[in-house]
C-alpha cells in the first residue's frame, strides 16, 4: 500500500512537467505578449525600459531556456513575481489566497456531501415517489443554475429580504462564510445526489440485496449496510476532481462575496497574460487533481474490499 | 503667436500636451476639457485639431466663435485660497449637522497594483494619498497646490515652481523640491520602467535619459532643486501648458527614503509614507483599503472627511452592497437598476444624474450599397422610434436627439425636423417605393451595424435599431461590436458602411459639433464621408458670425440640409448617474451645477464632502 502511494506520488511530477510544457507552449503562442509594444493594449514603454523589463523577467533569452530555467526555479518553490502586480511574489499572491479558497472549497465540499448523498439516497428509496421528484428539481436546478447567478439571488435573498446576513460581502467573520458556502456547494450537491441516485438504484436491482431482504433484514438496514457501501463507488469517483475544482476557487462567486481567495486568478492571469501567475495557479490545479485522483484510489479499497492496491 | 504663455494659441504646443497626454491615455474630451478651461473656445478648437492628429492650421479655429480666452495668468501671483473652492452648493448651514466621525465609504472595483503612482498613473490605489505641484478644481483649470506659486521664464521653457513650507510628508519630512526632483527623475529612469514615463518628455533631455540615449546622464535631465523650495524646470522649447501636466497624476511625487529602504514594496501600508490630503493606513489584499486624513498636508483644516474605507467590491455585486447601506456612493451605477431606482421613492431622492453631454447617432455611409440611394437613408430616419427606445431601452436616462447638437448646449436646435425625423413607418416604406428595395425586398446580403464596444446600454440601442430596421423596413443588420480602436480607425478611413457611433462636446459650442464633426475640408481628416458644399459654406459661415440670432439661424439651415440628404440619423443623448447616499454633501459641482466626480484628471472630491449624522 505505502509502495503503490510513494509510486503515485513520484509519478505526479512527470505529469506536472508535461502540464508545465503545454501551458508554457500555448501561452507564449498566445498573441500580446506582455512585452509586445505594438500588440494591442501592450504597454507603451519605450526600448530601452522595454529591454530592462524583459531582462528583469528573464524574457529576453531564447523559449528553451526560459523554460529550463522556469523548471529550475520551480524546483526551489520560486515562482517569480507577478506581472499585474509587480511589487508581489506568485508564491506570497497564492500562500495568501490558496487557504481562503481551500477553505471556502472545503465547506462546500461538506455541504455537498452532506445534504447531496442523504439526497440521492432518498431519491432512490422512494424511486418515482413525490420525493424523488422535489430531490430531481433540487438536483437539475443546481447543476443548471450559474453559481454567480445563484450568488446574486442568495444576496437579494438572506441580506435584503430576510435579512439574517448583515452584509452583501467580505471575509472577516464566519457570518461572511454561509452565503458564499451556499452559493459554491448547490452544484455539487445536485451533481452528486445525481450520481448516488443513478447508483444506488442500479445496486438495489442486484441479486444480492434481494437476498439480504429475504433473510428478514430491515429496510434500513438493507440500504445502509448493503446498498450504500456499493452504491457509493461512482459518487466517490467524481468526488476528488470536484474537490481539486471547487477548492482552487470560483472567480464568480469569490469575486461577487469579496471572498479573498484564488479564484479570479485563473481568469485574470489570462486576460493579463502574466505569465508566473498563469503557470502557477494551473500547476497548482493539476497537483491538486493529481493528489485527490490518487486518494479517491486508496478509498476504494476502504469502501469495496475486492479492490486491492498493488 | 509670439506670447508662448498664451500656449492653448499655438498649434504646436497644443498638439504637444495632446501627445503628452496621449501618452498616458488620457481621453480625448477631458483633453479638449482642459484646455478649454485654459483658452477658452480658441483652446478648444485648437486641442481638438490636434486630437485629429494632424497640423493645427490655425483657419480650423472658428474665428467667429472665440470668445475672448479669459484673462487666466498662468503665474498665480500669490497663493489661492486656503479651501479648493468648495463651489456654491456649500450651504452647511442649511445641510443639518455633520455626523461626529467623518467617514466615507464607496467601494472600489478590483485590487489595486499597488499605490506608487509615480511609477505608474495606472496603478488602481487612491491617487488622493500623493499630491503634486498644481491641482485641478472642479472647472478642469490648475491651480497651486504643494507649490503655492509658479512663474515661466520669457518665453516659457523654464518654469520655476515655489513649494509651500507648510505642508509635510505623512511621517513628519518636509515636501521640498528635492522630492519632485528626484522623484521625476526616478520616473525617466529607464531602470524603473515606469509605464507612462513619456509623459515627463517636455523636461530637457527627459526623452533621451528614458531611452538610455548615452549622451545624457540624470543630471542632464532639466529638473533641478535649486534649494529646499524652489524647483527649476527647464523644458526642451516653449510650453505654456506646464502647470497642466504638473498638476496631473502622472507627476506625482515618491517618498525617497522609503523607495531606497523598501524596493516595490514601498507602498505596502506598513511602508508608505504620502505628502497628499490622505494617508494609506490599511489594505488588506484582495479585500479593502482604508485612508485617512494626512493632518501634515498644508490644507488639512479644511478637509472634513476623516477616514475613507474602500472594499474592493466587483460592479455586480456593488449596487446591493449600496442597498444595504455598505457604501456611501456608488460611482458608476447600473443601467439595469434604473427603472427600480426611479420608481423607488428613497433610491430616487439618491440619484445623482450627470449630463455626459453627447449625442448617438447612426451614419448610413454613401458610398456603400444600400446607402448609395438617399431615399434609403431617408427611410431609415423615418422607421427609428426613438420616443421608444429612451423610454423602454434606456429607461429614461437619455434624451431623443433629433440634431446633432444636445439640448443644454447653446445653440441647442429646438426645431426636431418632423419632416425627415418622425416616426412614421408607413412614410419609411413610401420613400422605398422606385428603389430596388421597394416592399422591404432585394436587400444585399452581409449587410451590419457598427459600433465599437462601449456600455450595456448603448449595444442594447443598436440592437433595438436593427430590430426597428427590419421589421418597418425589412433590412437584416448583424450587429459588429468592434475593438474600440481598430473600429474608430476604421471609421476615419470610411470603411465603414453604417456606423453607430457617438460624439461628446468637448467645449459647449456648436463649432465642435456641426463643424467639426461634419465641415468635409477638415485639413485634418475627416471623420464620416459625407460631404455638401453648401453646408460647409453655412457652418464657415456661422463660426465666423457674431450675431446669435443669425448665428443660430445659420445652423439651422444647416442641420436642415444635412437631415434632408440623409447623412446622419440622430437618436439620443446619453446621461449617466451615481448614487449618493443623503448624508453625504457638499458634493463638487462644476460653475453650472453639476456633479463632478473624480474621472480620468482627479479632480479630488474627497476634499469636498461632508458627512452628516445619520
């Protein structure tokens, strides 16, 4: 077990190098450079400012090198210094806002599992019966609702009408946390009832819970013990690529709640095209993915016994 | 053209500060506003013949709409007032009592870059917490501020400023001449890379030292302290404007000591240290920032705000966040709000609209099919409801436009023209009738509406436009929402066969609209295609006229024979507004009355507000 995870784990960084290299190859392909003086919306320096910034960032040297030497400087965790914000290290721009957003991520991702799993188990149970159909509605209106547009309501909503959040915004108390929880965790919560709906009802067909009825166990029983266990290997499958989404952040909703987090990097580093940032906050997704890919992995040994990790 | 002072008269140095500006992306009406304020409507002709690039020929000056430029010296003799002119709306009197802790809270849209604006006007900070040599009041004119007088040489390349002794840095050092000497200095350096240093290239050899020219060294660049307060600026030829651009942002000081101690980082709020009104004292990344009063800034005593918080809050969310009573005025409000705010009896009392003075109109191009046949164009005029889309599309912030110029302008046509202006479809369709288009047919394929990308509110226009087209006239319009520049570029070339596109007075006389907009002989370039010599004659004509009746007249005739043929179909004149919570007063007004708040030249109105209890 601990030789199949140190084998996971060092086979993470050659996939890293393959992200870092397609990241690096399409986005200095992409047009206006930030050192494009006639690429639209480029700086106005004249040459020679244009030389000590380009030296400044390393720029001027040839494509292979820069990257070598971006993948020598990753290696001492140095990911250079922002362009947009130039008096800011990548690295202090995503230890500040990496935990808010893994926080924010992580409430969600409780709430999600919380209500979303107990949702698709009684949609199960009580298959095309009047509960199934209020958690379907549920479930579509999550996945089918933008979250921003889910944020918005949520505020004219808990702040304006029933006012028991006193601010549309911020990040300085927990009472700043439930909407953007809400707003965040409603997706997920219909994606997976969904998904345990769907296999818990394929499960509940199966011979061998026909027999656990027949021995006389009680419904309750049958569902938690027999039903559940099986029933949540698709759930657990989609659970870690969720996680590794929802936990780097959400441009929208962190940006309509002011919550201080990552998220609206993965939009503003593009639109910038600063560089350090873009390659920081992808490496930083594909890790994260990488990390949850292999520990939903390990937990289907916990969960379904005939899985065995070698 | 011999008084170099009288600058906003001389062609080449107009069209210098144009450059000068250009380089920082100043718009081209605050521009023309500026010089405007300066020379009057000589400046203004003059500024904006240098925005179309080309030689200002002095003939594109009407002659006949000069006012006399006011006798403005640029050499303050003595000091100005203590107090920035808090303009008449100050009555505090009549406001009710001040609230005890003088806070203000209005949000701001995304992070800042940092705050060292002397490195980069765009820097997204507060531009409040750095003061420069001039300011401007809320009427666009420069006047003393941390300099308290300043005098030209003779012929005005050598300007000496004269720092006030009595105001300080935010932890206790004087403000000298050294600070603006070095700090400018610091912006030239190639090694800062400071965005916008070409802003400073009217300073001797500024260009050169920017450009690692190796000829100069730093103590050739023409800024020099000759002591603590008196700073001697020697520039590479006459430029009477100077104050202009040392009272804008761009020539904003750094704090040396800081700079050298902390690198970049100088203007983190542990580090900064600021000469202007107010001191960063907060900022907590990615969340808010918080200003206060700099008490050691020469007019401190009498800046009544004490504390400004600013969160960093995204334009969808701000509007609620205003609801609820988290900020105190929101700059830019939401189209999309606006019926609500006006139905809604508090919101509507918080309204603060403000003329944004220009007009939108639609330019069927002649020398493209379908256009080519003046009966089409014609048409058009008739098949576009614009009661309609005021009311439904803009919800009222907007007035119908009928003629170019927009009513509260002098001049203002109030004749609309029924003839070729009314809404009256059945006429629209009549005028096809012998065209190849008659009964809404044969149109050419690929035809599109053009505009460049602006507001929500203006696309919507568009779009309620093509809807109108098609179904009284039976045209397919796509509609082109272009890249700003590459569409306004291809305008001027006449690329464009219908154009939606909008004008803003620079300066409050017809001369900027109906002339310079349409006189076809612009030796400038000429912004649509559409050319008639009549017209041209009668708006020549009208610059030149002294008596306003006639003047008006003359105009009109004009206006009158630009409608008949069809060049221009007039559609609205857009407004904007700001929410302003009650307690806040003392609002900046400009000498007609209207709100001024603080755009692309910052003028700074938190020297004016007043917080009342609430």
């Amino acid at each position: 077990m601990a030789q199949y995870i140190a084998r996971r784990l060092l086979m993470i960084i050659p996939t890293l190098i393959a992200i870092s290299l397609i990241t690096f190859v399409i986005m200095h392909a992409t047009p206006g450079s930030p050192l494009q003086p006639t690429a639209p919306n480029a700086n106005p320096l004249p040459p020679a400012a244009q030389q000590a910034l380009a030296r400044r960032f390393g720029l001027d040297k040839p494509l292979w090198q820069q990257y070598l030497v971006y993948l020598k400087n990753i290696w001492n965790l140095d990911f250079g210094i922002s362009y947009q914000y130039r008096t800011r290290e990548v690295k202090d721009i995503i230890y500040r806002t990496f935990p808010i957003s893994l926080h924010l991520g992580a409430m969600a991702m409780a709430v999600a599992i919380l209500v979303g799993i107990p949702l698709g188990v009684l949609a199960a149970v009580n298959q095309n019966g009047p509960i199934d159909y209020v958690c379907s509605l549920f479930a579509t209106l999550g996945v089918s609702l933008p979250n921003f547009i889910l944020a918005l309501f949520l505020i004219v909503l808990f702040v304006r009408l029933v006012p028991i959040i006193p601010r549309t915004g911020g990040w300085s108390s927990p009472i700043d946390w439930v909407l953007p929880t809400l707003a965040l965790s409603l997706g997920p919560v219909g994606i997976l009832a969904r998904y345990t709906r769907a296999s818990m009802v394929e499960v509940m067909r199966q011979d061998f819970i026909r027999t656990a009825q027949a021995k006389g166990l009680s419904d309750v029983q049958v569902v938690l013990r027999h039903v559940l266990k099986n029933g949540l290997i698709p759930p657990i499958t989609i659970l870690g690529p969720m996680f590794a989404a929802i936990g780097t952040g959400s441009p929208f909703v962190e940006k309509i709640f002011r919550v201080p987090g990552m998220g609206r990097f993965f939009v503003d580093s593009l639109i910038t095209r600063d560089y350090p940032m873009i390659m920081a906050v992808i490496l930083l997704y594909g890790a994260f993915l990488a990390v949850m890919n292999l520990l939903v992995d390990v937990l289907y040994g916990v969960v379904d016994p005939r899985i065995r990790l070698s | 053209m011999s008084d170099k002072l009288r600058w906003w008269e001389d062609p080449e140095q107009v069209s210098l500060l144009w450059k000068r500006l250009q380089a920082i992306h100043v718009d081209r009406r605050d521009f023309i506003r500026v010089v405007a304020a300066a020379g009057g409507a000589t400046g203004a002709a003059m500024a904006a013949a240098a925005c179309r690039g080309g030689e200002a020929e002095p003939t594109t000056a009407p002659p006949g709409a000069v006012t006399p430029p006011p006798a403005v010296t640029p050499t303050p003799p003595t000091a100005v007032g203590p107090t920035p002119t808090p303009g008449a709306a100050a009555s505090p009197a009549a406001e009710g009592e001040l609230a005890e802790q003088q806070v203000l809270r209005t949000n701001v849209e995304e992070e800042p870059q940092s705050f060292d604006f002397n490195k980069d006007l765009y820097a997204g900070g507060d531009a409040v917490v750095f003061a420069q040599l001039a300011m401007f009041n809320t009427n666009n004119e420069a006047v003393p501020d941390i300099a308290e007088r300043w005098e030209p040489n003779e012929d005005a390349s050598v300007w000496t400023f004269y720092i006030r002794k009595d105001t300080f840095w935010s932890n206790g050092d004087p403000v000298t001449a050294h600070d603006y000497e070095w700090s400018w200095k610091r912006q030239l350096n190639p090694e800062t890379q400071a965005t916008y240093a070409g802003f400073l290239y009217d300073i001797k050899n500024a260009e050169k030292y920017n450009n690692a020219d190796p000829s100069v060294t730093v103590d050739d660049v023409g800024v020099k302290a000759l002591d603590d307060y008196t700073l001697e600026v020697t520039l590479e030829g006459p430029r009477g404007y100077f104050p202009i651009l040392a009272a804008y942002i761009a020539a904003a000081p750094a704090h040396r000591p800081s700079v050298e101690k902390f690198g970049d980082q100088w203007t983190e709020p542990q580090n900064i240290v600021c000469n202007g009104p107010f001191k960063l004292v907060e900022w907590k990344h990615d969340e808010y920032f918080v200003l206060e009063k700099n008490d050691k800034y020469w007019n401190a005593k009498n800046i009544t705000l004490q504390r400004i918080e600013r969160p960093i809050i995204t334009p969808d969310a701000a509007f609620l966040a205003y609801e609820n009573d988290e900020i105190d005025i929101l700059y830019r409000a939401p189209l999309g709000q606006l019926e609500r705010v006006q139905n809604d009896p508090e919101l509507s009392k918080q309204m603060q609209k403000y003329n944004l003075y220009g007009t939108w109109y639609l330019v069927p191009d002649p020398n493209f099919e379908p256009y080519n046949i003046k009966e089409v164009r014609l048409a058009m005029g008739h098949a576009i409801d614009r009661e309609t889309i005021v009311r439904d599309v803009l919800k009222g912030l907007g007035t119908p436009a009928y003629t170019m110029n927009p009513p509260g302008m002098p001049f203002y046509i109030e004749d609309t023209f029924p003839e070729y202006t009314e809404y009256n479809p059945d006429k629209a369709r009549q005028l096809l009738q012998g065209t190849p288009y008659e009964g809404g047919r044969n149109w050419p394929s690929g035809m599109t509406l053009t505009q460049r990308r602006e507001g929500d509110a203006e696309a919507a226009v568009g779009s309620a436009i093509i809807a109108m087209l098609k179904d009284v006239l039976g045209m397919e319009l796509e509609h082109v929402i272009g890249e700003p520049r590459e569409t306004y570029d291809r305008m001027w070339a006449h690329q464009i066969p219908l154009m939606w596109v909008r004008w803003y007075i620079d300066y409050p006389d017809p001369a900027n609209t109906l002339f310079q907009v349409w006189y076809s002989k612009q030796p400038s370039g000429h912004r649509h295609s559409w050319a008639n010599d009549e017209y041209d004659q009668l708006v020549l004509q009208a610059n030149g006229e002294t008596d306003p009746a006639k003047r008006l007249e003359l105009y009109k005739r004009a206006q009158e024979i630009q409608l008949a043929d069809g060049a221009a179909i007039y559609v609205y004149n857009p407004w904007n507004y700001a929410l302003v919570k009650p307690w806040v007063t003392n609002l900046p007004r400009d000498k007609d009355g209207n709100f001024t708040p603080a755009w692309n030249i910052f003028i700074r109105d938190y020297d004016y507000y007043k917080i009342l209890k609430h």
